[in-house]
C-alpha cells in the first residue's frame, strides 16, 4: 500500500512539472521548423554534398611502400 502511494505522488509530481511546460500548436511548430531548415539548407550536407577537404568519409591515403 505504501508503494502504492508513493508512485501515486510521483506521478503527481510529474503531472505537476508538466503542466508548466510551455506549449505550442503542432502547425506553428511545423511552421518554424521549415523555416528553420530552409534557412540552413545551404550547410546540410545530406543537401549539397561534402567538399573534398570536408568529407569525414573519404578514404584515407595509404602508403604504398612494399
């Protein structure tokens, strides 16, 4: 019973904290998102690619010693 009681305050605790939580409508969330994204398009580099100099996945040059 007292478990019982505890986790009933925790979630109370919990509702509590989340109720001051600041929200906003789903469309002006999408809204500033897209924005968001068309103002940095120019630096995604799913977008416009890696440079040469840039790409952390290009291979490394080898030695070629034998």
């Amino acid at each position: 019973m007292a478990a019982n009681l505890q986790q009933q305050r925790s979630i109370n605790l919990q509702l509590r904290r989340e109720v001051e939580i600041e929200r906003m409508p789903v469309s002006e969330a999408c809204s500033l998102m897209m924005k968001y994204m068309l103002e940095h398009e120019e630096e995604d580099c799913l977008l416009s690619g890696f440079t040469q100099k840039v790409n952390p996945f290009r291979e490394k040059s080898s030695c070629s010693i034998l």
